[in-house]
C-alpha cells in the first residue's frame, strides 16, 4: 500500500471516529453519573410531527420504578399477577429474557406496585421491593443469589407511600435505608449480602443514597426523612445538616454538581445550595423557605446542564397556580424563565435537550438553554405515569402503568 493510502486510510478512520458520537449505558437511577443526564450526543433532537420513532413495546405491569439498562439488558421492576416482579428485557429487540417474583402486591391509595429502580453491576443486578426486600439477582437468569428483609430484619417501618430509594453500589457496597433504630442507613457486602455496616436512627426519607468524591476522599450522602446525612465508607458519620419536611417528604436524590450539592424538598420546605467540604459540614451558598424557592421539586429531580437547573417546580394546583417547568441559574437562585401550568413531569437531560415524560403520557422534547423556553416536540406515547425516561445507546426507555416502550433516538434513522 502506497504512503498517500495509508494516509488517506488513518484519515478516513479518524473522521468515523470523530463522527461516531459516545453511546452509553444507564445502569442505575439516574444514570451513569446519577445526575439524570446522559454523555450521549448525536441523538434525534428535530422530530416529526408524529414523533420518533417506536422500536418495541412490551407489557409491563402497575408501578414507576424505572428502567436500568447495560450490556443489552433492560431491566425494571412490575406489579402484575398478585406480585411485585423484577423483569429483564433485550434492550434492542424487546424480547423477554426473564422474570422473578421479589414480593406480594402493594397497594397504596396514591398509586400501586414498585417504586426503585435496579442496579445493574458486573453480573449482578440489585434491586429494592417497595416491601422491603432487597435482594442481589444474577443478571443473565433472574436467580436471587442473597436477600434481606429491611423491615423484618431491622425493626424498620413502611412509609406512607412506600419504600421508594432505589439500591446504591458504592464499590464493594450496596448501600439501603432501613429506617430503624440503630440501623438508619447501611451497606451489604454486594457479593455475599452480608452486612457491612449499620448506624443511625434516622427515619427513611424516598431519596436515594449517593457517592460523592469530595477531595481525596469518598462521601455517602444520604437524605433521610429530617436530614442530610454524610457517612464515609466504613460507615462513620462525618456530618449532618437537618432538612424537616412535613410527612416526612424528603423525596428528590440531591444532585450533585462538582463539589455543590442541591437539595430541595415539597410541603413548604424549599431548596438550597452547598459547597461539600472534605474536612467540615457543607456550607450553605444560598436558601429559599416556600413560595421564595426558585426551584421546588417534590417528586421529579431536577437535571443541570451548562450553570443552569431545570426542572419542574411546584407541587399542585393549588389556589389557582401549577407546577411551571423552570430554568433557574445555579448560582444565584436566579430564575431566568418559567413555563407556567406545564404539570407534573419528569426530565431527563441529554445532548443539551430535555425529554420529558408528563403525567398524563405526553413525551415532551425542549431545548435546554437559559434564554426561553424552547419546545421542539410533543407526542403522546405513554398513558398515566410519573416515571423518567432512561436513555442509553441512543434509545429512550420509557414506561407506563402497563407497558414498557423503547424509542428510537439515532438521528442518522
């Protein structure tokens, strides 16, 4: 081969490669980065008027655990049949691959079934019944390789909606909120399931638990029904901030972003931002109480792209007023713009746009910038849900309360 096609060669490879945009897995809430937001790029972010394309649909079941997805499993948790059932899917093709019973139904005035997501890790895949079972399965089969009871086994107790924080793999750990006495929070040896650590007596909030590198050092956060709660990995405490919610609501995961932590709260509370610390307590950069708040996100977390949050703020319609998708500079607390009686929704972020799923079934695609509310599409896919999209390898998981949708957002399709 002659100098001139050797070179035409290597230049032809290195433009495919930088044509080629990252694909990625989302192997746990709030995906590769729990920060609700995808690496990919090169996504379908101009759609036509019926929408993108829809690759599969499977049945599902009642609940809003959403969907976990690495190497070409797609993996969630259902109610159907008098039970609660972790359910494994071909993430391409949509073809069952297994299910497995994990719990009895649960029923609860406020909706039924699941609330977690999975954990997908190696081999393993982990998951937390809204009963409070958490187990550890094989990923290929479905088969329970350990199992522990939170409730039974702790002295803890259901909450009212449920128990909804989703497994955390920290390294060696899979960490859980027991909600018990002397067992707040703790961590299981993921491989053999045994106990690693207890501490606490804190009361279980829904967030899930998070890893934070702080310096040189690792950070457990969790945020629990009256506070934020640091921990190191062997369990001991490094610090604590009280955050009171009325019923106990602490909902949203905080979002970390750099070495700042967001946190926000429903029921009047508000939200608030701090600088981590490795050798002290967070400190507080700024705070609203109530209507003050710029960003208040009950149920659906908040995404950050670029210095700005976005996400939906407010709780219900209450007095006249809606829950209004917000932009709000990271910052200040500054809100730059407001899209008011947008409802409830939830986003996920991805190639410098979100996707959101509305309540009543609607797949919303808007611009994420600071300088307008910018909507670029609107179809309706889902019926009734309050559960956010996953997106992985340049596909959109979504879910209802009966089945299990897999979009397609390759923009060269």
């Amino acid at each position: 081969m002659s100098n001139w096609n050797r070179a035409s060669c290597a230049l032809i490879v290195i433009l495919l490669a930088a044509s080629t945009s990252p694909a990625a897995d989302w192997p746990h809430w709030l995906g590769p980065n729990r920060n609700g937001s995808s690496p990919e790029t090169g996504l379908l972010t101009t759609w036509p008027s019926t929408g993108p394309k829809i690759l599969w649909q499977a049945k599902g079941g009642d609940g809003y655990s959403s969907i976990a997805v690495a190497d070409g499993r797609a993996i969630t948790l259902v109610q159907r049949g008098g039970q609660e059932v972790v359910v494994a899917f071909d993430a391409v093709k949509g073809t069952p691959l297994w299910e497995t019973p994990l719990a009895p139904a649960y029923k609860n005035q406020y909706g039924n079934g699941p609330r977690s997501t999975p954990a997908i890790d190696g081999g393993s895949v982990y998951v937390t019944s809204v009963n409070g079972p958490i187990a550890c399965l094989d990923v290929k089969t479905g088969k329970i390789v350990w199992q522990h009871d939170l409730l039974k086994e702790f002295g803890g107790k259901q909450l009212t909606w449920g128990l909804s924080a989703s497994p955390t793999v920290e390294g060696d750990l899979v960490l859980a909120i027991p909600g018990a006495k002397g067992a707040g929070v703790a961590a299981f040896d993921k491989k053999t399931g045994k106990l690693a650590w207890k501490s606490g007596d804190d009361k279980p909030g829904y967030a899930t638990p998070i890893g934070v590198s702080v310096g040189d050092a690792r950070q457990l956060i969790f945020f629990t029904a009256t506070e934020l709660r640091g921990v190191g990995k062997d369990g001991k405490e490094l610090w604590r901030v009280p955050w009171e919610t009325e019923f106990d609501c602490n909902i949203c995961t905080p979002l970390v972003v750099g070495a700042k932590l967001f946190v926000t709260s429903g029921e009047g509370v508000g939200s608030a931002l701090f600088q981590l610390s490795a050798d002290a307590p967070p400190k507080e950069l700024w705070r609203f109480e109530g209507e003050q708040s710029p960003m208040t996100n009950y149920w659906a977390n908040a995404v950050h792209h670029e210095g700005h949050l976005y996400g939906l703020s407010g709780e219900f319609v209450q007095e006249g007023k809606r829950i209004e998708l917000r932009c709000v500079e990271l910052a200040t607390g500054k809100v730059k713009w407001a899209k008011k009686g947008f409802g409830k929704a939830a986003v996920t972020l991805a190639d410098g746009h979100l996707f959101l799923t509305t309540k009543k079934g609607d797949l919303v695609l808007v611009r994420a910038t600071p300088e307008k509310y910018e909507e670029k599409g609107r179809v309706t896919i889902l019926g009734e849900n309050r559960t956010v999209g996953t997106i992985a390898n340049k596909r959109l998981y979504l879910r209802d309360r009966a089945k299990i949708v897999c979009v397609d957002l390759g923009a060269g399709n």
